[in-house]
C-alpha cells in the first residue's frame, strides 16, 4: 500500500507542478506581451522626441530682432504691441493690422510707377532680397515658419513701404493728395510708435538695400537713410536731435535710434552693481542743487553731478515716449551683443529721483522734463520702467556714489536748513540778527555782572 501510496503521491505532484509550469509559461507570455507593448510604446515616444531634436541652435550670434520676454510684457501690454501696420513676421496677419496692407501694396507701385532707376523694377528687388534670404531669417531671435515666397515677399512689401514713408514725409518725392498717411492727424504719430517696437522690425539690410537700389543716381542733395529714418522718429524720440554719424552698425530702427541717443552717453563703468539715489525732494533737502544742462539736444543721457550740482540735460516726454522707453530696454536686455545698458541705467537714475509727483513737477518746473502729460503721470512712468531688467553694465556708476557721500554730509544739510529758515528773506535775517545781538548783550551784561561782583 505504501507503494502505491507514494505511486500516488508521485504522480500527483508531478501533475501540479506541470500544472504549475503551464502558469508560469502562461504568465511569462503575458509580461513577455507586457514588455513588447511597454517597448514599443517607448520607441515610439523616442522616436517623437527625436524627430524634434533641433540640430542647429534656434536663434544665431546674428538674431537682433526678438519677442517680447513675457515678464516685460506684462507691465504694459500696449506698448510693445503695434496699433495699425504689421512689419516683419512677428504680427504678419494680424486681423487687426491687414487693412494697411492695401497702403502698404499701394506706396509699392509708386514707387515702381516713378522709376527712379534703371533697377527699380519688381524683378530686381524681389532677385536681391531673395539672395539675403537666409541672413535675413537669421535676424531674428526664433525660427520663422513662413515658405520661401511668403517671406521674400513680405519683405519687399514692407521694406518698401518704410522707403517710401521716409521720402515722402521728407518731401523727397511728391505726395499723393489722396495720401490718407499724410492726410490723417493722428495716423503719423501712430507710425513712428509701431515703427519703433522692437516686435515690428525689419532687417536693417533689406531697407538699405532697398533704399540704394530705388536712388535717384543723379540727386545728390538726396539724404542717407538712417538720417531720413532719425528725422521721421525725432518728434518721438525724446526730442532729440538725430545723431547718423555714430561709427555703429545699424540692425534695424530701433537700434538706429538707440545708437543716435548714445552720441553723448557715459561709458559703462562697472558690473552688474549700482547704488540707488535719493529722490528729488531728499537731495533739495541736503542742499543739491538741479540745473537743466544745456539747450541743445543731443545728449540727454549725459547727467553730471559736481560740487553739489546735478545737472540734467532736457527731455521731451510725448504720447509715445513709454513705449519707446520700454522697447529699448527690452532690447537691451534681449540683445547678447549689447553689454553697456545705456537706456536702461537711464531709467535706473530717473526712477530714483522720481518718487513721487512733487518730485517729476520740480523737475518740469526746471524744464528738464518738457512734457503736456500731467505730473502723476511722469511719476507713474518712471516709477516702473525698468520693473524685472538686470542692468548689465550700469553707466552712472561714480555719479551715484559722488550724489550719495554729499547727501550722507551732514554739513551741506545745516547749510540748506540755515538758508532754508533764516536767511530766505529779509525778516529772517533780521530777526536772526536781532536774537543774535540780544544773545550777545545779555552774555556781556552777565560778564559785567560777575566781573563787578568780584
């Protein structure tokens, strides 16, 4: 019985565990589909990923022109967005901007109508943008989705049209009577604002190649470019006069003005490091005196602080002149290429000496500031101009620390408090001098007193 017992006993174990072998068999085929599945799932992401895989960087050394960083943008939307014409890739089709591309097409045909030169023909121009496609593109600060004819074709539309606004509003050429650019009040000013942004530029290239080849060769009092683009812009550049002979090389506009605005700037004198300043009304109070710089107006950046003076070359604050501001520094602070922040350490020193509106009218009274805005209003746009920049290379830096160490004298604040409170008119100095003299006879009769006493 045993025998059979473990005959038995055998023969049942050997059936578990081939029952158990058909369940491992029948789970590893189950991971083993598990694992196929998971593997092919990942090849698949992989091969997504690589299919992604940039193997040229998105933007060259060459990118000038770039998006606004979002964490400017959102201090003021409005200022970095164009309001009537689109220029360049970035706002091309806009819903809102398509009705100027009729202007746009209309000032291309007279200038082709004109024919100025033996090159100024549509076949020309659209030859030589096309062979700068490729640095054109460079330009810009991401990649642009746009075909080969789309691009080349924008930038012949536009870049003739900037042409073409430029010499007309310098009455190179004649305008049209039924120009609604020059026919319409508001529609300059809203030109030189969309113009400037920094969003809506073109390739400098493209407009001077443009430029040269649409030239009367036979027209030599004819100005050069950058000087007709610096006086279309003068009005809203800060009042300034242009500047075209700076040895720069122009990227686009905006950078055009920039480089007319530093005829005069301090050069950078350190690194990422600055002292804030006290405000208008505390240095009045420890006895700095404010004098506008000069009458011309080529040099606005060029602040001096000397013996207790500073003086500040005058400004004109227009409409547009916030935007214009804005757009600087974000391309100063977008560029790799720009190390000096001139602009942007502008806004730095204006912002510490306007804290509040009693502070920007001081500075209207003086005529360093020349704006029809109101007082608040300057105050409001200085006080958060330069909100999340990092300044690079600050420009001021021995004009901060010299204003500093006279405010923290406290010698030229007794001075300012004595000429403030007693010398201001003629019956303080009186009534001074009349203390002063009862002050000095009562010690001498005092004095006498003693003296006869003992």
């Amino acid at each position: 019985m045993a025998y059979k017992y473990n005959n038995v006993s055998d023969h049942s174990v050997l059936q578990i565990k081939d029952e158990d072998k058909d369940d491992v068999i029948a789970e590893n085929d189950g991971n083993m589909a598990t694992l196929t599945k998971d593997r092919n799932y990942v090849e698949l992401i992989v091969s997504s990923i690589r299919g992604k895989l940039l193997q040229d960087p998105p933007s060259t050394a060459r990118s000038c022109i770039f998006r606004i960083p979002n964490v400017l943008r959102r201090h003021n939307e409005k200022a970095f967005v164009p309001n009537l014409v689109s220029i360049g890739p970035f706002q091309h089709g806009k819903k809102n901007l398509k009705v100027m591309q009729e202007i746009k097409l209309w000032y291309l045909h007279c200038l082709l109508d004109r024919k100025p030169t033996s090159e100024t023909s549509l076949e020309y121009l659209v030859e030589a943008i096309k062979s700068m496609e490729q640095d054109c593109r460079d330009c810009y600060g991401e990649k642009i989705h746009m075909s080969s004819q789309k691009f080349v074709e924008m930038m012949v539309v536009d870049g003739c049209f900037i042409v073409e606004l430029f010499r007309k509003y310098a009455k190179e050429v004649p305008r049209n009577e039924d120009d609604p650019v020059f026919n319409t009040s508001w529609m300059t000013s809203v030109f030189r604002k969309d113009l400037s942004l920094l969003e809506n530029q073109l390739p400098w290239k493209v407009v001077d190649c443009l430029f040269h080849h649409t030239k009367e060769k036979d027209e030599p009092k004819s100005k050069a470019l950058l000087l007709l683009a610096l006086e279309f812009f003068e009005v809203s550049a800060f009042g300034q006069d242009p500047q075209a002979d700076r040895p720069l090389e122009t990227k686009h506009l905006l950078d055009g003005i920039r480089n007319s605005l530093l005829a005069s700037s301090p050069q950078a004198e350190t690194h990422d490091y600055w002292e804030p300043i006290p405000s208008v009304t505390e240095l009045l109070q420890a006895g700095v005196e404010f004098k506008r710089r000069s009458d011309t107006w080529d040099n606005m950046l060029d602040i001096t602080f000397e013996n207790g003076v500073m003086e500040i070359p005058p400004i004109d604050i227009g409409e547009n002149a916030e935007s214009l501001f804005r757009n600087l520094i974000a391309y100063e602070q977008s560029d790799p290429s720009i190390t000096d922040c001139n602009i942007t350490s502008y806004a730095v020193i204006l912002d510490n000496l306007i804290n509040t509106s009693t502070d920007a009218d001081f500075l209207i009274q003086k005529k360093i500031i020349l704006t029809q805005l109101s007082k608040e209003d300057i105050a409001c746009l200085f006080n958060r101009l330069y909100s999340d920049t990092v300044v690079g290379y600050f420009c001021y830096e021995n004009l901060t620390k010299n204003v500093n160490a006279y405010y923290q004298g406290r010698w030229h604040r007794w001075q300012t408090i004595l000429r403030r409170d007693y010398f201001s008119n003629p019956w303080s100095i009186f009534s001074l001098a009349a203390a002063l003299l009862i002050l000095g006879f009562t010690f001498l009769q005092t004095l006498y007193s003693l003296l006869t006493y003992y």
